[in-house]
C-alpha cells in the first residue's frame, strides 16, 4: 500500500494540464515531429511515436495536425529541428525535480528553467544529480473499486511489471516503457480502463508535501510546465490538495 493521495494528486495535475490546453497541444506536436524524426513515421515500428499520437487524440489534438508533425519528423516537411535536452534540480526542502524539453536553442532553455529554480526558491543540479530517484516506466491508474485480484491477473498475464493498490483505493500498473502501449491495450480488452497512463520519471520515494511548502512547490512546478520548451516535469514532491 501507498500514496494515499495518489488519485487526488493525479485527477489534480491531469486538471492542471488540461486548462492550459493551447500550451498541451503544442507540447503534443513537438512530441510527435521528434518521435517521427528519431524512430521513423511507422507507428507499429515506432512505440514512442504510437504512444504520442495515442496522448495527442486523447487531448482532441487534430488530424492533420499530427499527420503534419509526422511529416515535418520524417523530413516530407519543413520544421523546427527540436533538441531533447534533461535537466535535473531540485525544490523546496530539497524535493527532487526533472524537467525534460525540447529546444531549438539550448542557451536560452537553460536560462528559463534555471531562472525558474531560483525565483520560486529551487536551484538547478548537475547531470545524474537526482535522476537515480527515478524510475523510467510505464504508468497506469485504476480508479478506486477496480476488483483488484482481477486486474491483477489480467496484468501479470499481459506482461506488467509490478501493479500496486494506493491507500486510497486506487491501483497502479508499472510496465517497462516500451511494453506500455501493449499491456494498456491488452488490459483494455480485458475491460480495464485506465484513468491515467503515461510513459513517466516514476519518483522511487515521494515526500507529502502540505501547507506552504505545498504551495510553494507548487508555483515552482508551475513556472517550470509553462515555459515554451518544457514537455514535462516530474518530482518526488507528493502535494497534497
């Protein structure tokens, strides 16, 4: 048993990300033009390019919009050449904190995010300075009242790596990255639905944070999502709403 308030922190941040919905559809097709670019624009050979047309279509992202990301990927288009760069810091009381991105000009994303750090109380680390409190895995969450012994079988003989049930009810399945897509579409047929499910930064011990602190962290991870080139951000801080 963990997290007891794992499903409220992530009905939260799904929320979150849903107001800022002009920001997500962007951040959606730098994914696709990337994934298109580095695994080619054949989604069955292409797990990570399946993976963010499946995010894309759940966010209503348009057709032609990740058609043309594909293609701007594949070089069929003129496009940006965007750069995968990691940063690692950390925030308030010393949580740990991973912003991924995509630039096309690394001096000025490394001068955002650092500016973010400082003036909502973090500090940029070094490379490898907090990423081994993460696990690089595939995510899924079941609302509370999903029979457990049930979608624990239909997990383990879909190939998942671990599957865990929260304090408050709900229940997580962990797959290795690239078996992500296969064991969510194998428990869909089994008639489970995930709430949630992404390839994720998994923090191995989150801290609960409440109170101003919580609020502090808070605006942090917030200055850090709303910059232009950050596609994601992950944290050991369990904020409590």
């Amino acid at each position: 048993m963990a997290g007891h308030s794992k499903w409220a922190n992530i009905q939260h941040r799904k929320g979150r990300q849903d107001a800022k919905r002009g920001k997500v559809f962007t951040k959606l097709i730098k994914e696709i033009t990337v994934a298109a670019k580095m695994g080619g624009g054949d989604v069955s050979a292409n797990p990570r390019l399946r993976l963010a047309i499946e995010k894309a279509k759940g966010q209503s992202l348009p057709k032609d919009n990740i058609d043309n990301a594909i293609k701007r990927g594949t070089g069929q288009l003129d496009g940006v050449n965007y750069e995968e760069i990691r940063y690692e810091g950390y925030g308030i009381n010393g949580a740990a904190v991973i912003v991924d991105c995509l630039t096309d000009n690394k001096v000025r994303t490394v001068a955002d995010v650092r500016h973010a750090f400082v003036k909502h109380g973090g500090n940029l680390g070094t490379d490898g300075s907090v990423s081994f409190l993460f696990k690089h895995c595939g995510q899924m969450l079941f609302a509370p009242g999903t029979d457990e012994a049930k979608l624990m079988d239909a997990a383990i003989e879909a190939g998942a790596d671990d599957v865990m049930t929260n304090e408050d009810g709900s229940i997580e399945v962990l797959t290795a990255p690239n078996d992500f897509s296969l064991v969510k579409d194998a428990l869909e047929k089994a008639g489970f639905k995930p709430e949630f499910g992404e390839v994720t930064m998994k923090a191995e011990n989150e801290t609960e944070f409440d109170g101003d602190d919580a609020i502090k962290m808070q605006k942090l991870l917030d200055a850090l999502e709303s910059l232009d080139d950050v596609q994601d951000v992950y944290t050991t801080a369990l904020i409590d709403e």
